[in-house]
C-alpha cells in the first residue's frame, strides 16, 4: 500500500479487493511516521469501513552498528519495531478511532504500557509529562488485537495464549523470513498445555472467524 499518500493507498486497498484478495500487508511505520499517523489512521479507518483485515508486519529496522552481529536486527530490532507500533495504536489513540481487531503485538507491551502509565514515582525522578491522556488504560485494548503463533517456544506461547486469548492468536509462519517457524504450527501441535479444541483454533478456527467477519 502506497500509506505515504492516504487516498492513493485507499484506492488501492479497493482494487485489490475487487481483484481478489482478502486484504493487504502494511509495514509498521512510513520511514519516522507510526501507524498513528494521519495519513495511516485515514486509511485504517477506511480498511476497517469496507471490512478489509490488515496484516502490520514490522520492517525498516533499526540501523545502527550495534546491531550488525547476530542477526541482532533480526533478534532485537523488528521485536522492537512491533512493540513500538502496538504502543503507537494504543497511546496514539489509533484504536479509540478504528474499530479494528488485527495487528501482531507483543505480549508484554500490555503490561509494561500499564506500568509506565500509571503515573508512578521515583524520588528525585521528575513524572514524565510527556505520556497521552487515554479514557481507557494500555490493557483495556489488549481484547483488540489479534496475534500470530511465531514464538518459536511452548512457554512463550502460553504467556501468549494467557494475554490474549485462544481466540485472538492464529497461526503464524513468517514465511518467506528467514526466522519462521519450520514446519509451521509445530509448537502448537506439542504444546501440552492446549487442549484439541484449542489446538483446532489456533491453527485455523480463530483466523477463519475473523477473515469471515471482516
């Protein structure tokens, strides 16, 4: 989607709708401007108005040197970038003006934004003046969001399943990415925890749900 001009991306989410497709892939930010940006939320606003699910899939990430050994961009930087883009929904106000329900998040963006936003203090430490208003508190909006599987362990797909919910995490391969999960959904498949019923819903209930509904 061409999100540096709204109108032009709208007009392309509509014709790849009429060609087909189900709904698009966006990256996570344009160059320094976050999916809270204007432009972005316009075209948001315009994806959820014609029921087009949008898949947000990090990428531009971070440059710097320090991430140049171990495949760290890979390992640091995009975790990094889709936790940032979840805080951009939430404290940027995104969600209160889409009534949207797909992106991939972070589980532990939820409760680290709860923590920085609940106003703590520190002696010596001035309260940061800097953090948005919001009605509603970072995890209120958690029920929002939908993720994928890629979590590579068993333990981390628990903490996933606890945060969200059977019914928010579908089934993720990162395909074509060099650190996707082969064969995908193995973790799921030997995860003890889950039950068949839930095995069926994250490998394919929860996300045949929702590409019904949108």
């Amino acid at each position: 989607m061409p999100l540096q001009d709204p109108d032009a991306a709208c007009r392309e989410l509509d014709r790849c709708l009429a060609n087909g497709h189900a709904g698009v892939e966006i990256g996570n930010h344009i160059e320094d401007r976050d999916l809270d940006d204007e432009g972005i939320v316009t075209f948001l606003q315009h994806c959820a108005a014609v029921q087009a699910p949008v898949f947000v899939h990090p990428w531009g990430m971070d440059r710097s040197p320090r991430l140049n050994r171990w495949m760290a961009r890979w390992l640091a930087a995009m975790p990094a970038e889709t936790h940032l883009s979840l805080l951009a929904m939430i404290l940027g106000g995104v969600f209160d003006r889409v009534p949207g329900r797909c992106a991939s998040a972070s589980p532990m963006a939820a409760g680290r934004s709860r923590s920085g936003s609940a106003g703590r203090t520190t002696p010596g430490i001035a309260v940061p003046t800097w953090w948005p208003p919001r009605e509603h508190p970072p995890s209120h909006y958690v029920r929002r969001v939908h993720v994928d599987s890629v979590v590579f362990t068993g333990v981390a797909l628990r903490v996933l399943v606890d945060t969200f919910g059977v019914d928010r995490v579908m089934l993720g391969s990162d395909y074509p990415f060099p650190l996707g999960e082969r064969p995908a959904g193995e973790v799921i498949r030997t995860a003890g925890f889950l039950t068949e019923q839930d095995r069926g819903e994250l490998l394919g209930g929860t996300a045949g749900r929702f590409l019904a509904r949108t």
